[in-house]
C-alpha cells in the first residue's frame, strides 16, 4: 500500500518482523508479583507494536513489527524500564537490563515445575536474590500452607477421636499432601475442595462431642465422612 503525505511518498508493508530476534516466553508475558532482596516487587512484560520507517529522498517506506518492553516497581516505587537483552535455555531464562538510573543486568531462570523463576540482580557490582511468580502467593508457598493445615485438621481428627479413615484426604504426611498440591498445581477449586470437606467432618465431630459432653454414655464418636 502506497500513500503521498506532504509530497512524500510512502510504502507500507504489512509484513510483521520481530524487533527482537528472540520472542518474550510465555511465563513472563503480563504482570508478576516478585521478591527482591527479600522487599515486595512487581515485574510486568508485554509485546507492542513497533512500526519501523525509512526514507530515501521523498520515498519512505514503513515495515510494521512489534517490540518487546518490561518494567518493574521496587516495593510500590515508581515503575522502570527494562529491556529484554536475550532469551536462552529453550525459553527458561531471561536476561534483563535494567534501565534505572544506575543500569545494571539481571536474569531470571523459570522452573516450570514450581512455575517460578528465580534469578538475581546487580547493584554496584554485587548480586541480589530476585524471585517473581503468577498470582497472589508463589505456588510452592501455597501448597506448603494447604500441606499444613491438612495435617493439622488430621491431627485435630485423631484428638477428638473422630474415627477418620486413613487415606489421601486424611493423613498425617505432609510431604504426600505437598506432593499432590505441587502436582495439581495448586488449583484453588481442588485444595478448596478437600479442605472444605475435612472442616465438614470436624464440625460433625465437634457437634457429637458436644452431645457426649451431655450425656456421658453416649459412646465413642464415629463420623462418617461425605
């Protein structure tokens, strides 16, 4: 497509070309939440367009393609710019170069089995833990908390003899609860779902203790799990 603007003409092709010869990986696209240096932080990546013109004489041309621009907010500071330097390891790392007033390189290596990447940052010559995940809490964080208070809500079963049975759902193994979290990926209906039905049976049980709290010969409390 060719267009005159002020007696220049112009040719445009519509054909995209990366900015960038390397393409921003998909765990880094949008906004994270981050640690560094142990502070709260937010990192925030996306593609824009780019449109690139020449000109020569009175003839330019605009080939249309896209970029790729990051920023980040150093506990609830004001947003810096990163670039994007290189992407290696099939994807996993990122290499980033921070834009602030003192420039400095940074790198993130993900893991996609904790769906986190971990990496650090330089500051006057010296390294800093950098640490950035999707959602509210990272996911090994997540099902740590849900691993607890599994075991805990067993153990509180085994102290008011609710005559639980022993399973998945019911046990005192942290590990086996971490376990099956991590490879669920720590979906929120699933974890909300066993927990929620092991607050059930306590509540059940804690009604049956009240009753035997009453009358003393009511016998021993068997709850029956729905």
């Amino acid at each position: 497509m060719k267009a005159i603007v002020m007696g220049v003409m112009f040719s445009v092709l519509a054909a995209p070309v990366l900015a960038s010869t390397s393409a921003l990986p998909r765990w880094a696209n949008g906004e994270s939440n981050c640690k560094i240096d142990g502070r709260p932080a937010k990192m925030f990546w996306q593609v824009v367009d780019d449109p690139q013109t020449e000109c020569e004489g009175n003839i330019c041309s605009t080939t249309s393609a896209v970029k790729t621009v990051g920023r980040f907010s150093d506990n609830g500071g004001a947003w810096v710019a990163l670039n994007m330097t290189g992407v290696a390891n099939g994807g996993n790392t990122l290499n980033i170069r921070y834009m602030g007033a003192e420039r400095d390189n940074w790198q993130l290596i993900y893991d996609a089995s904790s769906e986190m990447a971990s990496g650090w940052t330089t500051w006057r010559g010296r390294r800093y833990p950098l640490s950035c995940w999707k959602g509210d809490v990272p996911l090994t964080e997540r099902c740590a908390n849900y691993a607890n208070q599994a075991v805990q809500q067993f153990q509180n079963a085994q102290q008011r003899s609710c005559n639980v049975p022993q399973d998945a759902r019911w046990q005192s193994n942290y590990s086996a609860h971490y376990g099956w979290c991590m490879q669920i990926k720590g979906r929120a209906d699933a974890l909300d779902s066993e927990t929620r039905a092991r607050t059930q049976v306590l509540n059940q049980c804690r009604r049956m203790e009240s009753i035997i709290n009453i009358r003393p010969n009511a016998g021993t409390i068997r709850v029956v799990p729905h």
